[in-house]
C-alpha cells in the first residue's frame, strides 16, 4: 500500500537529488524543518510522522559556502537520531558523497583513521544501513563499518557516456595512481563491454609526500590512442592533471577524464589551459565551484539518480518509472 512506502526525506544542499530520485521512484519528499540558532547550532525535525516508518534520508557531505562537510554531517547524524526518537523503524542514508574517504588509514605514527571514526558516529545515531556513491577505498569502507553498507559504483555509467564519444579509435583506460588500479580497471571492462572490443589499460606512477607529488613514469602504451583517465574524485585536480600531462606527452591523440565526485576545490584552474576534450562527473556533487560557462566548454555532468532509484526499489517497497 502507498502509506507503506518509505518516506524520503531530503537535507539542506541535497534537495535537487533526492527530488530526483523521489520522482524516479513515484513520489515526493517528506516535510521536515531545519533551523540555525544565532550562536551556530542548529536543530532538524521531521514534520510528518515516522512512528513506525522505514525511511530514507538524502545528504550529500561535501563542504560548500553555506556549510562545510563537518556541518552537514552533524546535521545528518542529529536528524537521523531524531527520526529514531520519534519510532523510526528503519533508516537509510543515502550520501552521494561520503566525507573523510581519503582518510582511511594510518600513513603516519599516530595518525587517525577517520572512515572508521565516521562509521562510529553513524552507527552510534540508530541508522541502519548506508548507501554511499563511490567510495575513496572500498575496502576501507567495507572494514569500517558493522551495518549493512553499499558502495555504489559508477563503472557502468561512465562506459556508457564514454563508449558514445570514443568512436572507432583504440581506447585506454589510465588509473591516476596505483591506489585507483582496480577502479579504473572496473572502469575498463565496463567500456569494453560498451564497445564491444578491446580496451587497453595504463598506469601512471605517483608519490605523495605531505603536499608534493612526484613520479613519472606512465606505464602502458597511449601513443595514437584514445586515454580517459578514470579516478573517484577530483580535488585539486593535481593528480588528474600529471596523469593527463603524461599521455600527451607519450602522444595520446585525444584525452579524456571522468571522476564520479568533481569537487574542484582550485575552481577552474584544471582547466587553464585545457587538457581533456571534456571531464566527466557525476551529480552527486554539482561543480558549484565552476562558471557556467567552464561547465558548458569542458565538464559534463553524468545522471545518476536513476541507479539510485533501482537500488532503492530493489527492496520491493518501490517501483522505478
């Protein structure tokens, strides 16, 4: 019955995505009311009922200029916790992106290793299993945490986009960085699939010390090649960039980049002077950090609500239209 259905609720900075999963799915968002207090607190509250309810809640927790990824996950776990006060009888986040992934493990003596942390919070707050949009380190993620949690990946949506752009020409797959191997690997059996032929694969070496990144060498062969250089998220776009410099410099013919999580955090310096024929993103972030105009030239922001929504429904409570 539709009173059955789970009630969606979205929080400020993620309304747009999850009314676009609500309308995949057949229904529309449920009320609720988040208020800031003079001193910087703040308080959310659902406004229709939950007792008894499955729910799911929409938060994206990226930093933005209204609130940063701390403020938007204290409101996330706040409102979760009061959904379970007001008899909530099951919770489901779904964050598009998943703050303090690239924090997973200790590369320092005493170095926190704050995916865990997140996942204590998370747990801690009554919320019953999580949906995350392409974590940093899947493995991380799956040791993080004692509930039920997926990690959405977005190998498939790529290929799909990519095997429109490529043509006939020989196509690379490049990983950034040996971390993002099997990822870009995922990446390259998805486009292979696409398109029906081979697709070959390459690695560009990188090292990180603090804030430097050195490292050279690119290993596969790109030379009169389509490379699309295939990472989780673009920060700095620094990592992006080296791996991108690498195959024109080995005599790439085109090259291409996509990234599920485009946060962009040097605004449009990526782009001066461009690299790639265009980057690919997902929606999960929205390269609010970019003109209008730069997104239009270069970045071309990938659908992903859809997937959301098949996920959502495999449960039975929802259909997809």
């Amino acid at each position: 019955m539709l009173s059955h259905r789970p009630l969606l609720f979205a929080l400020q900075g993620s309304e747009d995505y999850a009314t676009a999963v609500a309308q995949r799915l057949g229904c529309a968002l449920a009320l609720h009311e988040e208020r800031d207090y003079e001193d910087g607190e703040h308080k959310c509250r659902p406004l229709d009922s939950v007792n008894g309810r499955e729910v799911v809640v929409f938060h994206s927790l990226y930093g933005d200029d209204r609130q940063s990824a701390n403020d938007k996950l204290c409101r996330l776990l706040f409102f979760c916790g009061a959904l379970k006060d007001a008899g909530a009888r099951h919770v489901q986040v779904v964050t598009p992106y998943l703050c303090y992934g690239r924090k997973d493990r200790r590369s320092q003596p005493q170095d926190p290793t704050i995916t865990r942390y997140v996942a204590t919070l998370i747990e801690a707050c009554g919320i019953d299993r999580l949906m995350a949009l392409e974590v940093h380190n899947p493995a991380a993620f799956d040791n993080a945490f004692r509930i039920p949690a997926r990690n959405v990946q977005c190998a498939e949506l790529f290929a799909r986009h990519f095997a429109r752009h490529v043509g006939d020409a020989d196509v690379v797959a490049v990983s950034p960085d040996s971390g993002g191997a099997k990822r870009a690997e995922q990446f390259r059996q998805a486009l292979e699939r696409q398109l029906g032929r081979p697709v070959g694969s390459a690695l560009m070496e990188k090292h990180r010390v603090h804030m430097t990144l050195t490292g050279t060498l690119l290993v596969g062969d790109v030379a009169g090649k389509t490379a699309i250089v295939f990472d989780d998220l673009i920060s700095t776009g620094e990592t992006l960039k080296r791996a991108g410099l690498a195959c024109q410099r080995d005599g790439a013919a085109r090259i291409f980049a996509a990234a599920t999580h485009g946060l962009f955090t040097n605004g449009e310096q990526l782009f001066d002077p461009p690299l790639f024929e265009h980057i690919a993103i997902a929606d999960g972030i929205p390269p609010f950090r970019l003109s209008t105009d730069c997104v239009k030239q270069h970045v071309h922001v990938i659908d992903s609500t859809a997937l959301i929504a098949t996920l959502l429904a495999e449960n039975g409570a929802f259909e997809c239209d």
